[in-house]
C-alpha cells in the first residue's frame, strides 16, 4: 500500500544520525524517567525520538511485525530538535516537553501524513491541520512520532468485524501472543505502547474501544467523560459518544497526558465548561483508603478470570477499601437505543465531517464511501462487508423523533438507572469489574469471537469516567481492572487506580509469543498402545461464541457483554 511505502521511505530518512548520537533505552521507560534522562543531558528528545523510531522499524514490519503503526512523522526529529533547542535556553513548557507521542489515524495531524481511519477512501485526507486535541499536545511539548493503526472506520463498518484490521494498515498483533486480538478500534495505540514504540498514545472510544485495547494489550487506559477532550478533526461516529482518551504504560503517565489534552472548544459545544488542570496532583497510594468501592461480579467471567478478579479485589481491600456488593439492574432497551443513536449520529456527523476534507478527497458522504467500498471490494471488504453502513445511511437524521427518544432513553438507562443508581444505592464512590477477560484470536473468517463481560457500555453511553487498570494475566494474556463513577469524577476514578496499581504492580512486559503460552495439556494425555499414541482430548464446538456486540449491531464495543 502507498502508506506502507510512504511509512518505509520515512523511517529510513529520519533514522539517519549523526555517528555521535546517543543510544537511548527505551523500552519500559515511562515519561518522568525520559524527562529525567533529558533533563540530565544523558540524552536529547531527538536520540529518544531515534530510538523510538529504530524501535518501530526493528519490530512493526519486522521480527514480531505488529503492523500498529499506519505512518510515521517525517518532521518528528525536527520537531525534537526545537524543543531540544528550547530547552537549552532553559525554557520546559511541562511534564511533556520532547516526549514523543502517537496518534490514532482517525485524529488529524498538521504533518504530512494522511488521516485515513484505516480507510482507503481517506487516503488522500492530508489537512493540513492539527485537531484541536493534538494542537493543545504540541503546545505541551509532545513530539508527534507518527499515527497508529486501528480497526478500519473505528469498528462501525460492520457487525462481523475483525478487531484491529484496516485496508490501509492491515492486522494489528498483540505483542503478549501474534495470534490473538489486540482489540479495537484503538489496536494499534494499544500495542504500539505495550511494545514500547512510544512512552503513551492517544485513542478514541465510541463504546469500548479505548479500555478494551488497553485491557487486552497490558496496558492502562483512560476513557474521559465526554466534554473534557475537544473532538474536533476526529473522523467521528457519534458526537453522543465519541472522545480521544491516553494511553499508556501507567496512570501516573496516562494522567500527565490527560492533563494535556483537556480544554474548551469553540468548535465542540461539548466542552463549554472543560477546565484546564493537572491530573497528576490527586495521584496517592491512599487514595482508597476508607473508600467505598463497588464491586460488580458478571456472571460471564471464566474460572480463571474470577480467580484473578479476586485477587484484585484482595488487593483493593489491603489498600483500605471498604468492598460492597452491587447488582447492576435490568436496563431493558439499552442496546437496542444505543444503537438507533449511533446509526443515526453515524450518518449525520460523518457527512458533516467528509465535507470539510480536502478536495482530492472524493467520497464526500456515507453514501459515497458504501460506493467506494463496492467498487473497491478486493482490498476493502476481503474478510466483511458494510452492513452497518448501509444501516446508518437509512437513518433519517438527528430531528427524527425515534433517534431523540433513543438518545433519552440510552442517557436515562445507562446513567440514572445504571451507574447513578448503583453508585446511590451501594453508598459507593466508583465501582470495579473486570474490563473484558482474556483476548481471543483474530480471525478472518468468523470476525470477532466473544462472550465474556465488558465494563464499557454503561459509562460510554452515559458519557462517564472509565479506566482499565492492569490485573495480571489469564491464559498467559492480560486482563484489566475497570474503575468507573459518574461524570466529572475523573480525578476520583484516576486516584483510586493508581492506589491499585501501586499495590498491585500487575502488569507484564510482552514476550511476543507466536501464541497464547496457556501451559501444557492442549492434547491431553497421551497413551501409548498397538495403534500407537491415542488422545483422549475431543474436538467441539469453539469455546466462544459470536460476540454480544456482532448481535445487537452496536458497531464499536469491539466485544462487549
């Protein structure tokens, strides 16, 4: 592909160095030790931002070939060596300044490399403009490395989808094991930073796709209430839903970016009362100390994942929590209005969207882009189709009283009845639960393959705070532990997991294996007679089935519950 070709051409051009230039270790290295490594003069942000980029072109189309990272920065060390200069004449704007970072492709960026949202019919999207959120990074410091790939169209193209694959990009792989799912839509965010291509990564969440790449990729993730972070430039799905969230290795590194990315927005009414401030101040290891915690306990959840989910919540009452007990009620409806809203807000923002392109830009609506992919089938439908598309291009618009009785019943259902009751009736502060179990294979002829629990439809709908903290690993394969409250309590929900992680301290570094390292055992045991070796294991149905998600149409929960 021509991004491809454009991402090879750049990685040689700017990996060319002086002989004099410093390695810099980068692997693990959060944002405080890379600003301490700077501002020791052991290294400049141009040898770190080398080092990042010899990381991507050592592993994303080589060794492992992650394939998370759809275009690289050809200004990147550029852009470094300003900040390097800055900082010489003693001038640091923040906790961000020389850290290189990635962006989604779904977020503009003002370089030379195209927005495309894994699409082929953006492939020309080159704007010329920074987003709002990624303008508001560079004035933090951040040095922008290059975009990651995603699930094509942030997963809303169909209900049998394949979780982090685009035409342009193509399959993401999770670095814990090659096989298996890094999730969507922000796979390629996830496993770029759990391999280390950068110290954090921007995402973005409709229904799931922020935690649920976090959770299965090792990772902490930050989904913020809706109105904190413009979306502005960001190929959208539902202006109900949709919002940029960090990524990374840490909360401490996730809330110096957050910290970043909040402001008001003149473009996104959403944001009128965003205030600026320093989510890292409210960090404490005692945060949950006399906190009471609610503890959801999905029916869903696999032996292995209730152990491990146990055992988190042994580790929240050791930090001095107090746990109670929630049922989350009936919300009878909910999938069904969430997904009139997010057809029907698909249509209208998209179009609203593609007609601020550019010019060489030629599908210009929903209805153009469902012709593109027709015509275009080979390389944008090999593995499934649009259906979900062609569902939002039927919609009727956002003055259509069936979308606005929707829209009520989603925000009524997912916040008074779901989270504010639970909260209110528990006497709690946040609530915890396993953000999804373990990630399934890919797989190009069946889609997404799930059906175990997921944390994110209630706080995504009702647009509230969600963060997945590392548990440990199941099957060899991360898994995350959610904390979620109501809107405007981002800094309770960030304080209260990073007094778990710091307790904690679960997560693992990624090996790369070609599969899952599920142990011994997957043949059975073997008995040697005349016929020679017979295996009493049994073949049957797949232990998973279609996603909850695939079912109800929802689009970007990647597999929710």
């Amino acid at each position: 592909m021509r991004d491809f070709m454009l991402g090879l051409a750049i990685t040689a051009s700017v990996l060319a160095q002086p002989a004099a230039a410093r390695q810099v270790k980068v692997e693990e290295v959060s944002i405080d030790q890379l600003q301490a490594i700077m501002a020791k003069g052991q290294a400049t942000s141009a040898d770190i931002t080398r080092a990042y980029l010899a990381r991507i072109a050592a592993m994303d189309r080589k060794g492992p070939t992650l394939r998370s990272v759809i275009a690289l920065n050809p200004d990147a060390v550029a852009q470094a060596r300003i900040l390097d200069e800055e900082r010489r004449r003693g001038r640091v704007r923040g906790p961000l300044h020389g850290i290189p970072i990635l962006i989604k492709d779904n977020i503009e960026t003002a370089d030379r490399a195209p927005t495309t949202a894994g699409s082929l019919a953006l492939a020309d999207n080159v704007t010329g403009r920074d987003a709002p959120v990624v303008a508001l990074l560079r004035r933090a410091g951040a040095v922008i490395l290059g975009k990651t790939n995603l699930s094509e169209w942030a997963n809303i193209r169909s209900t049998h989808s394949m979780s982090g694959w685009s035409a342009v990009g193509g399959l993401v792989r999770n670095p814990y094991a090659l096989d298996r799912t890094a999730c969507g839509s922000s796979s390629g965010s996830g496993a770029a930073v759990a391999a280390s291509f950068a110290a954090i990564a921007v995402g973005t969440e409709t229904d799931g796709s922020v935690v649920c790449p976090s959770s299965v990729n090792g990772l902490v993730g930050f989904k913020p209430s809706i109105g904190l972070v413009s979306r502005t430039h960001v190929v959208p799905i539902s202006h109900s839903q949709d919002t940029p969230g960090p990524m990374g290795r840490s909360v401490r590194d996730v809330a110096t970016m957050l910290s970043a990315m909040v402001g008001r927005d003149p473009a996104d009414p959403a944001t009128a009362k965003a205030m600026a401030r320093d989510y890292t101040t409210g960090l404490s290891t005692s945060a949950l100390s006399g906190m009471r915690v609610g503890v959801i306990r999905p029916k869903s959840m696999s032996a292995p994942l209730r152990e491990r989910y146990d055992q988190a919540l042994d580790t929240l009452r050791a930090a001095g929590a107090i746990l109670v007990d929630v049922t989350v009620p009936e919300l009878k409806g909910l999938g069904d209005a969430e997904q009139t809203v997010l057809m029907t807000e698909l249509k209208a923002d998209l179009d609203a969207y593609l007609a601020t392109t550019p010019a060489a830009v030629k599908t210009r609506t929903l209805d153009q882009v469902i012709a593109f992919n027709r015509e275009h089938a080979v390389e944008e439908m090999p593995f499934f189709a649009q259906e979900l598309f062609e569902k939002a291009a039927k919609t009727k618009g956002l003055k259509d009283p069936a979308y606005l009785e929707a829209r009520r019943t989603s925000l009524r259902l997912a916040g008074e009845d779901g989270i504010d009751a639970m909260l209110k009736t528990a006497r709690v502060q946040v609530l915890v639960a396993p953000t999804y179990d373990a990630a399934w294979l890919s797989d190009p002829i069946q889609g997404d393959q799930y059906d175990g629990p997921s944390a994110s439809e209630l706080p995504a709908v009702a647009g509230y705070p969600h963060l997945t903290v590392p548990m440990g690993l199941v099957r060899g394969m991360p898994v995350g532990l959610s904390f979620i409250a109501n809107g405007d309590a981002d800094a309770v929900v960030l304080g209260a997991g990073y007094a778990y992680e710091q307790r904690a301290r679960a997560r693992r570094v990624p090996r790369y294996l070609p599969q899952a390292d599920v142990g011994k055992g997957l043949d059975g045991r073997q008995e040697k007679g005349p016929g020679g070796n017979r295996g009493l294991s049994r073949s049957g149905r797949s232990a998973f089935r279609r996603c909850r998600a695939d079912r109800s149409g929802t689009g970007d929960r990647a597999c929710t519950g």
